[in-house]
C-alpha cells in the first residue's frame, strides 16, 4: 500500500476483526480477481491458492516467551502455505 494509507494499515494490524468491520472504518476497496478479494488501493496483491493450514500451538514455539506475550488468551492464528497463482501491480 502506499504511504498514505500507513495509518490505516497500522489500524488494520491492531485491532481485530472480529470486534468491528475494521476494512469498512478504514475506507478500502474491496474488488476480487477470480472471486479472491484484495483492495484497489494496494500497489501490488498476490492472489494465492492455499496448499496448507495449520492453527499454531504453544509446543510449536521455541521462543516460549512469545507465547504469554501474543497468545495469553491462546486465542491462536492460522499459520497458512500457499501458492502464487497471480501477481497483479498497480
């Protein structure tokens, strides 16, 4: 995304979305390629088949000290391996 939309990417990366519609706060366009929503406003998407999911756990980290520091709800994210299938650039 370009720089003038850093505040909004900072909202997005704080706040979760499962407490409000943060993409509708702040303003984004959503269009889809081949049914895979991305944003107009990004300067480069990458649309991705997904190979493998897999829900993170707290025997997986080796660095335990982030577990109590990211997860003390143990409220996990999925951990994802994709393909590329399509670049697409502003």
């Amino acid at each position: 995304m370009p720089e003038k939309y850093r505040k909004e990417l900072n909202y997005c990366g704080t706040i979760s979305g499962r407490d409000e519609n943060k993409i509708e706060k702040c303003g984004f366009t959503v269009e889809k390629e081949n049914d895979v929503p991305y944003f107009a406003e990004a300067r480069l998407t990458l649309i991705c088949k997904k190979l493998y999911a897999k829900e993170l756990s707290e025997d997986g980290f080796i660095e335990k000290k982030y577990v109590d520091t990211f997860y003390s709800d143990k409220d996990w994210h999925v951990m994802y391996i994709a393909e590329i299938e399509k670049v697409l650039v502003e």
